[in-house]
C-alpha cells in the first residue's frame, strides 16, 4: 500500500520538511540523537587481541538513561540441570499451523532425541490470540515453562511478572549474542531489559507476477523498492493492460491496516510513540497522525483513487491480497504480505492451487516504502520463559532456548519455513545456504532485517495495548481505502488509541 503523487496542504508539507522535499524521501535523513538516549547500539566488549573482538555475552541495547537491573527481576538458573536426577519435562505453548507447526515438531522431537536431560512437549494452542487468552486466563502452575508470544506482547508480559528475563540467562550462562540479530533482539526488549529470545522472526515482503511484470515490459528480476517506483510500476503494469491494478492492499489489524503502518514509519526513522517508541518508558500516545503519517496515508489514499491499487478489504484469511495477484478478471501484479507465507505459497502452488501459476512466477521483493534502503521492524514471536517453575525446569526452558536459535536449528528451521533466521551463522550451513544460493526469494527478508541503522525508529513501538491500538488504527486506514479525509481520520484514530493506552498504563 502505499506511494503516490499527490499534493498535501502547504502548511503540512512545510511542517515536515523544511528543505521542501516529501517526507517520504526527507524521513530516511538520520535524526539527531534525544538528549536522553544515544541511538547506536553498545558493542561487544574489547578483545585483548589487538584487531579483534570478543564474542558478546549480553543482548545489544540502545543507550539509555532508563534501565531496569535485572537483579530485580526473577533470575535464570542456568546450572539446575546438572543437579537434575531424572530427564525434566517441560512444556511449550504455541500458535502455529500448517507446515511450520510440522518444521516446529521436528526440531523438537530431534531435540529430545539428541539428550538425555530434558523432554519437551509443544502444545498448539491454534493461533496466537488462543495462545495469549490461554495464558492470561490460567494461573502461574497452570502455565507451561516456555511460550511463543507475538511482537506486540512485549510491554505486557514485562508488565506481567509471569516471565524470566532471557536478559538474565544470557548474562549468567554468559550466552554469546555476537550472532544473533541485534533488531531482532532489541525488538524484544525495553529499558534495557530482554525479555524474550527471537525465534519465528517474519517482516513484511511484495510478492508479484513475474507473469504480469513481462507483459508490461518489465525486469521481472527487479521489483519497486522506493513508493516512487512502486507508483510508476503500478502505472505501466496498468496502462499496458497487463493487470487490472497494480498491488492488492488490505486493512488488516495484523497486516495493511496495522502493522504495515508501523513498518512505513521505522523505515523513515520516524518514532510512531512517545518515550523512543515505548522503549526507555511506556508509551503514552502515539505520534502517527503527524505530517509524516497523513503524508503516507495520503499517498496510499491517492493510489486507490488512482486506480493503481484495490483494497481487498480487513484480509481476514491474510490470503485474500495474494489471491487477488490469480483473479482471472482483474488481477494485481503485486501483493504484500509477511514473509513467513513463502514456505506456504510455494508449496500451494506446487499443489496446483491455481491454474497457471507455478512457483516459477512468483517474484519476492523488499517490502516498498519511503526512500531507496529497505528495512523493515522484526515481526513474529519470540520464546518467553515462565516464571515460578523452579530452578530445574528453568533451566531446561533455557537449554531447549539455545538449540532452537543454534545455527544449526535456525538453518533447517528458516530453510523450510520462510522465517528469517536469528543467528547470522545459520547462512553459512545447509540446508539454508543452499536455500539462499537456490531459491534467493528466502533471503528478501533477511536482508531488511539487517539493513540500515538499529535505533529506537528502527525497532518499532512497544506499547501495551498494541495490538488493540493496530485495531484502531486498521479501522481509520479502512476508512482512508474508502475515501475519507486522511488527517482527520488518523488524528480521530489516534486519540482513541492513546485513550486505550492510557487505560492501560493506569492499570499497569
């Protein structure tokens, strides 16, 4: 969704941008630091060898001012294990179906074959709504010791006291981090506190017709990075009558209405909530119905106008985008939707899902947005651990933490499933090297995910209600499909969103 010319008020444009150039473009020039934070991340620490670093034992943090010790938090007993008399049994919560429930079932059972000390049991619990009303509804013995949440979880369960900090297994067990993906560590945490390990990491991607690219006159190797591009590409794939449209959006809490939002502003290296997005204290509003935000929405709005783009509506399958790219009578040339549907896509297609669309003409993009470097925030879940379980089934939690991000379990498990992999050394084993060599569809993700600077624009608000406030805001960006004026609509959207978040903080 995304990317048209049009023209805003002067007194907008003028408040965003002083130099006169659009914030979509302005918005990727790098932001002083605020007073109270710098916006680098702190490095490993010195190696005694001259030209030569040593591996990292605690998680990257932005610099702030305002950090929780984690000897105030529940500690990680890492050493239990070895005191254990028998294997300990743990259990697993989680919220994933098809062929990643199956990769998910695999590396656990060859966990549990691989030694002897520890057994896990996963339970699927549907989907991550049923996982998160699960837990919420059971008391701390009814709990397992480990569960995937989703990004948007995090203010709460550091609000929750439910959890073990991850932050304090890394530094006691003296975890290397030095390969794991600082975004997708320092998406999990706040005030300098890791409070889970990524895992199942997804960010948005632009899957397009190869098909309908070549009919236009277009490199199907080369999809639109910039919303520039993405407007003159829905224009040609139009004008030439290749496609009825150029991209499918849709309004989804978890996807255009939402999370696609989010993504725009970190791309910008625009804060989307108060307090460095939630990350040196909570959030208490959001800043998305500012010049930036009507801009964006505008120019998505502009597009639809346009007839360059179709809203499929709230998405509510999260499939309806992609199979607007196979409608026989109006298709799009181009879709958004998350990374994690590769594996997904593929292997339907494979199946003959749709009549004359093969695997083969399927294009993979970096998701389109302001300026010319993509990025994109971490999505998916992360692995929490479960407070009050006692030392060994902590421990146990723990050890079952480090094999799923191993390089070795991350390979298989970003090879079969489309997740971007958290440990920079599974790139270099099979099956994910040979995946990436073959197939470099798999790697679109991973490279937004490493790309550009990692500060507080860059991780991605934290704020309580989260998802409630994506709600909200899914509702105002329908509207905005539907025509209604962009700066009302989002100024509307967010005072109902910082109500939420206030109702929140005020019980928290």
């Amino acid at each position: 969704m995304r990317l048209v010319r049009f023209a805003l008020p002067a007194c907008v444009l003028l408040a965003a941008c002083g130099s006169g150039e659009s914030i979509l473009d302005a918005g990727n020039e790098p932001a002083p630091p605020p007073p109270t934070a710098a916006t680098t991340i702190a490095g490993p620490p010195a190696s005694t060898v001259p030209g030569q670093t040593a591996p990292s034992t605690v998680p990257p943090t932005i610099a702030t001012t305002t950090t929780t010790p984690l000897a105030d938090l529940p500690p990680c007993p890492v050493d239990a294990l070895d005191d254990a008399t028998g294997p300990v049994e743990i259990t697993l919560w989680y919220g994933l179906s098809g062929i990643l429930e199956g990769v998910l079932t695999d590396l656990t059972n060859a966990y549990n074959d691989s030694q002897d000390k520890v057994r896990v049991r996963i339970e699927n619990q549907g989907g991550y709504r049923e996982v998160i009303d699960k837990y919420t509804q059971s008391r701390q013995r009814g709990r397992p010791e480990l569960v995937i949440f989703p990004e948007y979880t995090v203010q709460q369960l550091a609000d929750s006291d439910t959890v073990i900090p991850v932050g304090a297994c890394i530094e006691t067990g003296e975890f290397d981090t030095s390969e794991i993906l600082s975004r997708a560590l320092l998406a999990y945490q706040t005030e300098g506190v890791q409070w889970g390990m990524p895992f199942n990491v997804s960010v948005p991607v632009l899957y397009y017709n190869r098909k309908l690219f070549e009919d236009a006159g277009l490199d199907p190797d080369e999809s639109p990075v910039s919303l520039d591009q993405l407007r003159a590409t829905s224009q040609q794939l139009v004008d030439s009558g290749a496609a009825g449209t150029g991209i499918a959006l849709d309004s989804g809490v978890d996807s255009g209405g939402g999370w696609f939002l989010e993504q725009w502003f970190a791309r910008a290296g625009e804060l989307y909530a108060d307090n460095e997005n939630g990350r040196v204290a909570p959030a208490t509003r959001v800043l998305y119905a500012g010049p930036f935000g009507v801009e964006v929405m505008s120019y998505v709005q502009a597009l639809i106008n346009d007839g360059l783009a179709v809203s499929v509506g709230d998405n509510p399958g999260g499939q309806d985008a992609l199979l607007k790219l196979a409608d026989p009578a109006a298709p799009a040339a181009m879709a958004i939707a998350t990374s994690a549907a590769l594996g997904t896509v593929l292997d339907a297609l494979d199946g003959g899902l749709i009549p004359d669309l093969t695997r083969d003409d399927v294009g993979v993009g970096p998701m389109p947005g302001p300026g010319e470097t993509p990025s994109a925030t971490v999505g998916g879940g992360a692995l929490y651990m479960v407070a009050d379980k006692g030392d060994e089934k902590a421990a146990a939690a723990w050890d079952f933490i480090q094999y799923l991000v191993s390089p070795e379990t991350q390979s298989k498990w970003a090879s079969a499933s489309g997740y971007v992999p958290v440990h920079d050394g599974a790139l270099q084993l099979d099956p994910l090297r040979a995946t990436y060599r073959d197939d470099p569809r798999f790697k679109v993700a991973y490279d937004q995910v490493v790309a550009g600077t990692d500060d507080f624009a860059a991780v991605g608000p934290v704020i309580g209600p989260l998802r409630e406030v994506r709600a909200v805001t899914a509702n105002g960006v329908a509207a905005i499909f539907n025509g209604a004026d962009v700066a009302s609509t989002l100024a509307d959207s967010a005072a109902r969103s910082d109500a939420l978040i206030t109702d929140y903080n005020a019980r928290n």
